[in-house]
C-alpha cells in the first residue's frame, strides 16, 4: 500500500500537496476503495422547463437547461433509466413546484425511483408521493447571508434546518451542503455539520462553489482548496454517516487536486471522480464500485 501514497501525491499540484495527510495516517486509518457515482441511470427532469422565478445568484437558472423538460417527457425512452430526479425552477419563495404535478409522477413507472428537489416548501406538500418512497435532497444553506444574498430569500438558517428536520421524519432526506457558497468565501459549513451530527442523517452530500457564466456570482473566486478540505476532514471526523462529494465542483486541476485530496482523507464516494484519481487506483490494484444513479439514491 506505500506505492499508492506516493502515487496519489504525485499527482496533486505541488502547492496542495501539503494538504494530504502524513503517509502513516493515511495507511493506518484508512478502507481503501472507491464508489464511482455516474448518474447515467439517473434521468433530470425539470417541471418548469427553462424557467426559474428566484433565479439564485450562483445559477440564474443555467442549470435547468441541462435538464429535460417534465412538459417533453414523452419524448424520452424511460426504459434507460432507472430513477429521476424530479427538479425544475422555483418560485419566488424558493418553491419547485411538485406539489403542482403529483398527478402526472404518480404516473411514471413505479419501477423508477424518484428523487426529489423540493426547495423550501413544507414537507407536507410532498405527502401524496409517500407511497413512492422518494428520496429527498435537501439544500441547507449554512448562514443567514447565503440565503438572503445568494438565494434571494426571507428565511434564516434556523428555518431550514427545521424544515430539514421535518422532511427526515417523513422521508429520507439526504442534506446537501455546498461549500463556499458565500462568493467563495466561508459559509457556515462548519455549524451545519455540528447540527447535523444531531440528527444523525443517513449520508451528507458535500458540493463546491463553482463561478457559473452569466450569472452574478460569474466573477467570484472558487473557495480555496484548503478550506474545502478543512470542511471535508471536519464532516469524517464529526458525522457517524458517509460524507460524498457531489456532482457540482470546479473543473480542471481543481477538481484533480480535490478528488485526490478528498479520497486520501477518507472520502470513498464521489459523483464522477477525477481520471487520475481513477487511474491510480485502477493501477494499485485497489477497488472500484460503480453507481450508475444519483448519489443520494445510492446510501
């Protein structure tokens, strides 16, 4: 096992490599595998196509054109998929409208598994769905500044995190929590885990601030490394659930540097994992499982 330590800091960028943990806490505290998240089995849809009313600071909306409109769903060959993820824009009191369409997804196949993002409403709302046993993937946002500068809304973090808990008695609910959402900078990530070691959930998704074009937080810095992976180290220490690293996070070097770093402290799932980090691991002869669904539907 010392051939994969040094495999694995070499191929971290020289500035970061003081990041990784010594090679004798790496060996010694340490599973060595890896769960590849590949959500090609997993189908976005969006209930209001293109359109979003809250239009965050962080997206404006840009990410609802990767996804396939609810309204051309015939279109599609639900045969390849496995589950959706049931999204779409929100109001502009932070609302997907799901509880608009139960009717038309109680009528997907119940074969699918559903995966819902519901923004900020009341669990209640989502009731109707129960009998599906969907998955929830819960934003919770860390301080009151991300929700009233970044999301446009009136509530508080105290609000969330009751809505949160309310959502955990009646479904599993997955948080996700992402890191520097505050333009980059600290977001109250390190209070929301010390909640969430209350509520002992079942995983935490980990995301990163990624600057998005045409957007208004375009401009902003990623969040440093170093922080990201302070953030990272705190949740293995402090939550007795999995801690995954999610889909949305820088590209490039940053993304390599992450997903090395990440996996060298204990982090074994990540959604579509770093090549260098695969093919390290591929090289040493240490396993790769393979999840073709969303993150949250695979705890």
């Amino acid at each position: 096992m010392k051939n994969i330590y040094s495999r694995l800091i070499e191929g971290i960028s020289e500035p970061f490599r003081r990041l990784a943990p010594s090679e004798q806490v790496f060996l010694e505290n340490h599973d060595f595998y890896l769960d590849r998240v590949t959500p090609t089995r997993t189908l976005s849809l969006s209930l209001t196509d293109a359109t979003c009313h809250q239009n965050c600071a962080h997206c404006n909306g840009h990410y609802l054109k990767g996804m396939q409109p609810f309204s051309r769903l015939s279109q599609v060959d639900l045969n390849a998929y496995d589950a959706v993820l049931i999204s779409g824009g929100s109001s502009k009191s932070g609302e997907v409208p799901i509880k608009e369409h139960i009717s038309n997804i109680l009528q997907l196949p119940k074969r699918l598994q559903l995966n819902l993002h519901p923004g900020y409403q009341n669990a209640e709302n989502l009731l109707p769905l129960a009998s599906r046993n969907p998955v929830v993937s819960f934003d919770l946002p860390g301080n009151d500044s991300v929700i009233s500068e970044v999301f446009g809304l009136p509530y508080s973090c105290a609000d969330y995190r009751r809505l949160f808990t309310d959502y955990c008695k009646k479904f599993k609910t997955v948080a996700h929590i992402t890191i520097g959402l505050n333009y980059g900078t600290d977001s109250g990530e390190e209070d929301t885990i010390d909640f969430l070691a209350e509520q002992k959930p079942a995983e935490v998704v980990f995301l990163v601030f990624r600057p998005t074009p045409g957007t208004r937080m375009q401009n902003a810095p990623v969040p440093e490394l170093a922080r990201v992976i302070d953030v990272l180290k705190k949740a293995q220490k402090s939550l007795t659930c999995p801690v995954l690293l999610g889909c949305m996070r820088p590209s490039g070097l940053y993304r390599r540097d992450l997903d090395l770093l990440a996996w060298m402290h204990g982090v074994r799932k990540i959604v579509m994992p770093d090549h260098t980090l695969l093919q390290t691991l591929n090289d040493t002869g240490i396993k790769v499982n393979g999840f073709g669904n969303c993150c949250a539907l695979n705890c």
